[in-house]
C-alpha cells in the first residue's frame, strides 16, 4: 500500500474471475398435442433455457484507488427460454488463494501447535506464543474479508452517478435513498452461507428471467476514501511488558488491513424454469437430480 503526501491515494490490487456454467432441469422433446377440435393449432414445443456471459465496458481493475469507484458491468444474459439464475462467489486474497483456504490453513496450524503444546515442558511458552500468533493472523484474515464483502455494492437506475471521490457518507445517503445496495444481503436475492467457509456465498436470483434478460451480480467496488483514515478492531494477543501474550483488541487503519488486495471468483449457474414454480425449488432439484 502507498500513500501521497495526503494520505488520499491509497492503492490496492484486485482481480475478478467470471465463468459460467449451464444447469438443464432435463431434456425436453418435442411433444404435439392434438385437439379434438381440427381448428386447433399444436402445442408450441418447450424451449429449453440458454444463457451467457457478458462484459461491458469498465473501469481497469489493475489498480483500484480508494474513493473511486471501479465499475463491473459483468453480468449473464438468458439467450433462449426462461429460467433462475444463481452466482457461486469465493472471495480471494491477493496472491489468489480463497481466503476460506487460508482460514483453514491458520486453524488447521493452531491445532497442530495445541497438539503439541504441554504445559510440563520448557518449550511451552514457545508454543503457546505460536498459537496466539496464529490466532492473529486468523482473525485478521476474517476482519479483511469481512471489510471487502462490504465494497461489492448493487446500483439501481440510471441516475447513480459518482462524481465525486466516494465516501462511507455518500454511500449511506445513496443506500438510504434505496438508489445503492452493499454486499449481496438483498430483497430479491436468496442468500446461502456456511459457516465453515464464511467468504463464500451462494446467491439464487428470486426472479424468473426471460430471453434478453441480463442480470449482473454487482456493478461497482467501491473503497471509500475514508478508508485511508478509519480503522478496523478485532480480537486478539499481544505481547505485554513482561514477554507474555496477554488477549487484547487490535487496531488496524482498513486500508493496511485491506493490504496487497484481494480478488473474487464468480461463477454461475442457470436451470430451466419450465417445470418449477420458484428459484430455490428448481435448483433444490437439479441438486438432487445430479445436474
């Protein structure tokens, strides 16, 4: 991270990752149903539904300065037939690893050292020192993940405009209005967590979507130049005066916290809607059917 003589052009790196897979409720035949009546025209065959990504014009994501909104019009388009639409997101840290891999990593290095940690031999205080490091190192993990899902936000109509460096206030005054939405907890969205990979989201649009429908995920990051000067608190240990870690809160400026950057990884599923009355039905049997 670098700052000007300022202390405003704070300088993060990010990346973003889209695919798209397409899920098929089944194979539709084409099947001619026959009035008694001669007049009558045939059924119109089932169209099964097609979708695909699209990218419109943005913003570089190469660097992302704080207080100016990065624009994302990333986003899927049904091509043929109707159907629901969900988005499987991983947030990444900056050398591209899921962030729910490096949580892992760190509780999966706290239990070795607890395993190993016996407070009858003299090398405990060594590793009871790791696993409060490690601690550290997790809960921060945790704090940045936590501080970037809030930098994904949805914008509504045509007349959100930033013109003007971005700041947490301009954000809450556009979320108020109802003209900007943060993170992906919203009205029209099914939101699916688990806790066991808290950076990862599963988010099923509850609309059905018709042919030339586009739906994007989010359409802007945003990092409000507030950051520069705002900090972040989380639990955790630090080494007193007399060498013992002793548990404490720690304090760190968001965009220190927010580091080298950080990255997600979208993909998208899209299954028929011709034989399912809602969203979470239909994907609960493309599920269960093995699609």
């Amino acid at each position: 991270m670098s700052k000007d003589k300022t202390g405003t052009s704070s300088i993060v790196r990010t990346c973003l990752t889209v695919g798209l897979l397409l899920l098929s409720a089944g194979a539709y035949g084409a099947k001619v149903y026959l009035n008694k009546n001669t007049d009558a025209e045939p059924a119109a065959a089932p169209v099964p539904v097609k979708a695909e990504y699209v990218s419109g014009e943005q913003d570089s994501l190469d660097s992302v300065v704080a207080g100016t909104p990065v624009k994302c019009e990333r986003a899927v388009k049904i091509t043929q037939g109707e159907g629901y639409l969900r988005y499987n997101i991983q947030l990444l840290d900056s050398d591209g690893t899921p962030l729910d891999d490096k949580l892992q990593e760190k509780l999966d290095e706290k239990k070795a050292l607890e395993d190993m940690a016996d407070p009858e031999i003299s090398s405990y205080r060594a590793f009871h020192e790791g696993i409060c490091w490690a601690t550290n190192d997790y809960n921060q993990l945790a704090a940045k993940g936590e501080l970037v899902l809030n930098s994904f936000c949805r914008s509504f109509g045509d007349d959100v405009e930033f013109t003007t460096p971005c700041s947490e206030d301009n954000i809450s005054k556009l979320t108020d209005s109802g003209e900007l939405e943060v993170g992906f907890d919203t009205d029209d969205l099914v939101v699916l967590k688990n806790e066991e990979h808290p950076f990862t989201r599963t988010v099923i649009f509850s609309k059905k979507l018709s042919e030339g429908d586009v739906c994007p995920i989010y359409d802007h990051i945003i990092l409000p130049y507030d950051w520069n000067f705002a900090n972040t608190i989380y639990e955790g240990f630090m080494m007193n005066d007399e060498g013992d870690m002793q548990e404490c809160n720690i304090e760190i400026n968001n965009m220190e916290l927010v580091g080298e950057g950080f990255g997600i990884k979208v993909t998208a599923d899209v299954v028929d809607a011709l034989d399912y009355p809602n969203a979470a039905t239909a994907f609960k049997s493309a599920k269960s059917a093995g699609k």
